[in-house]
C-alpha cells in the first residue's frame, strides 16, 4: 500500500500505528502548510526567509503534534483496553488538546480544545459506527456552473462548420 494514499480507515483500530500517522500527519501538514501562509502573508508579514520559516514551523509543528497525539493516544488506548469504542477516541482527543494547551501555555485552553476535540471524535466515530459520512462525497461535486471553460462556448461568434460547401 502507498503512504501517500494511505487512510486512517484502511485497517482496524489497534493495528498500523504508521500508516495511521502518515495519514493523519499528511491532513495535519496541508492545514499547517496553508494556515502559516495565510498567517505570514497576511498577519504577521515577517521579514525575510528565516522569520518567515520559523512562522511556519511555529504553525505547522503543533498541527501535526495534535495529529500525531491523536493517532497515539487513540492506539494506546484501543490496545490498553483491548475495545474498539468512542472512549478510545475521546483518549486521543484528550492527548490532542494537552498538546494544544501546551502549544498555547495555557491549561484552559488545552482543556477547553480536548473537549472540543472530543465532541468531534465522538461525532466522528458515530459516523464511521453507523456508516454514514461526516463530509458526504457528493458535496464536491459541481453539477451546475460555469467552472469549466470546455463546457461552454463564450465566443461572440461561434465557429462554422467543417466541410461545408457553397452548393455551386
């Protein structure tokens, strides 16, 4: 199987830890990437290449962090008790928040986050339980509008017909 496709659903809880971290830390690292360019183009405006990285790594590290304490606490959770349940991943979301606490050096805020977390892994999990989808495919799909230019024909002047003669 290919990391770069791998999916966090692709095996049991319990089992694959790595492939599990590439497939969270690949979600994490994209959030990270495009959250530190909207940060450094737009907030803090650093100047030069260093400051510029360092605004990056400040952003992305604790996003994959959180990700990364996720996928583990939900594993060590899964083969501690030896269940496959919503508590495992409210563990995960509890070691994801303590994460984002001490990214932020607030405890407030990391058990504020931990409780968001886990109302979001239980909403998660109910979902992957009960087999319906939590972003549904089929709301990526533009049926109607004018996003593709092959589909339309915006010359004022549409092209004639190939082959055609005068009739003489």
């Amino acid at each position: 199987m290919s990391l770069i496709k791998a999916n966090y659903y692709d095996s049991p809880e319990g089992t694959n830890l790595f492939e599990k971290m590439v497939a969270t830390n690949k979600y994490a690292l994209a959030v990270g990437l495009g959250w530190s360019s909207i940060e450094v183009l737009m907030i803090s405006k650093p100047k030069g290449v260093v400051p510029s990285l360092a605004r990056y790594v400040y952003f992305t590290g604790p996003f994959m962090g959180m990700a990364s304490a996720f996928t583990v606490g939900t594993y060590a959770a899964t083969k501690l008790r030896g269940k496959d349940d919503t508590w495992n991943y409210i563990a995960g979301a509890i070691t994801s928040g303590g994460v984002y606490g001490a990214w932020r050096r607030s405890v407030v805020a990391g058990l504020v986050s931990g409780l968001f977390f886990s109302i979001a892994g239980i909403v998660k999990k109910h979902s992957i339980d009960n087999n319906w989808e939590f972003f549904p495919d089929t709301l990526n799909r533009h049926i109607y509008g004018a996003l593709n230019p092959n589909r339309y024909d915006y010359t004022l002047t549409q092209e004639r017909e190939r082959g055609w003669t005068s009739g003489k």
